[in-house]
C-alpha cells in the first residue's frame, strides 16, 4: 500500500513539474503565483472529487448487496443513513492530505500551512457529519427492529448530541484553523457556564425526560394520551429534546414542553384502545324525594320486566319469610323492604350485563355514589367492546338514553336545572 501511494505521489509530481512550467508560462509577470495557488487549490479539489466519487461508487455498489433488512439490519442502517458518504470523504481527504506536497514541489511552500489546515478542517467537519449520520443509523437501526422506546430515545440524545457536538466542533475548528490551543477556548468559557445552564435549561430537562420515557416504556409516538392540565386528548405526533406534538382529535396540534411528560399528570389510553374496549363511566342524578318502598302491587307490575322478575320473586319470597317472625310485621318500616331505588339499580345492572355491545370481561358495575346537593348520583361504570370514539358516543349514548326513559317506569325523577320563568 506504501508503495502504491509512492507511486502516486511520484506520478502526481512529473504532472505537477510540467503543469508549473506551463503556467509559469502563460501567466502575465508578476502575478504567476496567483496563477500558481488557484491551478494548485483547483488541482486539490478536483483529485478530491474524482477519489470521493470512486469511493462512494465502490462502497455504496458492495452495500447494496446487503439490502434485506431483515437479514442485516445493521448494513441495511448503515447504507440509509449515508455513513457510507462519510467513510468515502475521510479516505479521499485523506489522499489529499498524503499527495498535497507532491504538487509544485519547492514552489508555493506558504501555501503548505493552508492547506494542510484546510485539510485538518475538512476532517473534522467530515467527522462531525459522520456523527450525525451515525445517529441517523441508530435511529434506522431500531425502526427496522420495531423498538420505538429505542427510537424515541435516540431522539431525545440526538438533540443533544448534536447541540454538545456543535460546540465541541465549532471549538475543534476554530483550533485548527487559526493553530491555538483547545484550552484557551474552553478556559475562557468557565466563567459562562452558569449562564450556559440557564440558557439550556429546558435542552438538560429534556434530555432526561426523553430518557426517563424511553427506559420506563411509559410513552411513544403514536400513544393515545390525555393531558387534563392542558384539556388535550390526542396521539402524540413526536418527541423531540424540547417540545412534543400531539395531533388532537378536532383536527388541531398541540405543542408541550417535553419535560412535561415528567412532571405532568399524563393518560396513557393505548392500552384501552389496543384491547378494542373503552370506559363508560357516567352518572345519573336521581331525585332523593322520588324514592319510596315499593307497595305488592307495584311489586306485581314490575315483574312483568323480564330482566327482574326473577329477582323480584326471589327477594319477595326472602322478604316475606323473614316477616313472619318480626313484631308489627304490617309497617312497612319494619324488616328489609324493596326500594324503586335498589330494583332499578338491579334493572340497570342486568341491562349492562346482557347488552351485546359491553365488554363481559371488564368489569360491569352501577352503584352509587356519595349525595350531593343535585341529587343522589347513580354510575355506570363498564367498557364498551369497540374502542372507536364514534361508535362509543353510539353505544354510549344507546345505553343512558334506555335508562333515563326506563327510570319512570320505578317512578324515579331525574333532577335537572329547571328554567327560569
């Protein structure tokens, strides 16, 4: 290989011996060595191109032999994200900087420091992209896998990887251009550091909020989440080092900050919608005053509802064994007794539990809740077993409608705000 590169250079230097010649002739006296630097910068960068698209053309052409992702999915990544281009620019440069002195040997030594800086800089910049394009990979890499935590991840640290690499390079840079010391630069910036972590603050909360998120797979793109503090119920779109976007269900975009994924009370209904169920969970307010005993004859009248009349014949026959042996058995206070109340929450209940469009394996549940001043809240508690929001409302709607309709049937009152005469 060292032979090789000798023999380059040798050739490059016969070239350069009669291109000097030939420009040194052609150029108008006394400015031959601006000639001179322009042929010599202009020869550098097309010997660049010409190597850099060889390599690209040869590296680029042997990838594309790995191109089932299944089976390699770290090349598959690779070749995505143009790591290839990278690894294609250092080689060139990389020539360059071993052949630069080949050309116009003895002539234009001042312009050896440039070049060589030039150099030296295009590395790093070449290097700085290959970073990137390394992020770029990962993120590749755990798409192709399905691992979205991962992804999510690789989001939140590419952020701020490449704000940490942009200063470190910019540093990097400025070092080789002008030949100083790293520690000069980094030294005189202790005194800014506090304000560099004001200034970041939101970057550093971030960044261990997409951390916290990835490890604890709590959330990821796609999730369908509600945010109470911000009334926001949607899927979310991305997330990204400072801000994440939920796509909600009226057709709008909301931006938080990310790290409010951290310190805010967050619903993650993925679950509810990947099992295909949805929670009812509504209330009906009764009036107190409506309730009463039921009488036998109310009793008979409701047995005629085919959801209860078995309950109610069982109950009555429960009831009526246990006055036998109760003093003043004729009030109706003494012993247990049936409520319009208690035998509608029975009815409500077996509803739920024979209509088709409830879940059975979730759980089915009406009960009552703590009075308020609007009356004595009566729930039901129950999941549906289609999860889309429209046929919800449906089902959901179907169900209150039946039992509002079917509470004058127990001679129940629902309280509502009366309007103003």
């Amino acid at each position: 290989m060292k032979d090789e590169i000798k023999d380059t250079k040798s050739f490059f230097q016969e070239i350069s011996e009669q291109l000097y010649i030939y420009v040194s002739k052609i150029s108008p006296s006394g400015t031959d060595w601006i000639f001179h630097i322009i042929v010599k910068i202009g020869l550098l960068i097309a010997i660049f191109l010409l190597f850099d698209f060889i390599f690209k053309l040869i590296i680029n052409y042997t990838f594309r032999f790995f191109h089932n992702e299944n089976k390699f999915p770290v090349l598959k990544s690779v070749y995505q994200s143009r790591i290839t281009n990278s690894v294609a620019h250092f080689i060139a440069l990389s020539f360059i900087a071993s052949m630069h002195e080949s050309i116009f040997v003895g002539a234009l030594t001042k312009t050896t420091i440039f070049i060589h800086r030039a150099v030296n800089l295009g590395m790093v910049l070449i290097l700085a992209g290959m970073l990137y394009r390394s992020l770029t990979g990962f993120r590749y890499y755990f798409t192709i896998k399905q691992d979205y935590y991962k992804v999510m991840a690789i989001n939140a640290i590419s952020e701020t990887v490449k704000i940490l690499g942009i200063f470190i390079f910019t540093v990097v840079s400025i070092c080789v251009v002008f030949g100083i010391k790293g520690t000069t630069i980094v030294g005189s910036l202790g005194a800014i550091t506090a304000v560099l972590v004001l200034v970041f603050r939101d970057t550093i909360l971030g960044f261990v909020t997409g951390i916290h998120v990835a490890t604890s797979k709590s959330l990821k793109v796609g999730d369908w989440i509600g945010i109470p503090k911000y009334n926001i119920e949607g899927n979310i779109l991305d997330i990204s080092l400072l801000t994440t976007k939920i796509a909600n269900f009226d057709k709008t975009i909301s931006s938080i900050p990310t790290y409010d994924l951290l310190t805010t009370e967050i619903k993650n209904l993925q679950v509810m919608s990947e099992s295909n169920t949805r929670r009812i969970k509504k209330s009906i307010f009764f009036n107190i005053n409506s309730f009463k005993f039921l009488n036998n004859e109310e009793i008979e009248r409701l047995k005629e509802i085919n959801l209860i009349s078995d309950y109610l014949n069982n109950k009555t026959s429960e009831i009526n064994q246990e006055k036998e042996s109760i003093n003043h058995k004729d009030k109706v206070i003494n012993g247990r007794q049936l409520t319009n109340v208690g035998v509608f929450r029975y009815y409500a209940q077996k509803y739920l539990e024979n209509d088709p469009e409830i879940d059975k394996e979730s759980a089915i549940m009406v009960r009552q809740l703590e009075i308020t001043t609007q009356g004595l809240p009566m729930e039901v508690y129950c999941f549906t077993n289609d999860s889309n929001w429209q046929r919800f409302e449906e089902i959901q709607a179907d169900i209150f409608d039946h039992l509002l309709v079917a509470s004058k049937e127990f001679d129940l009152q629902i309280m509502q705000i009366g309007l103003p005469k």
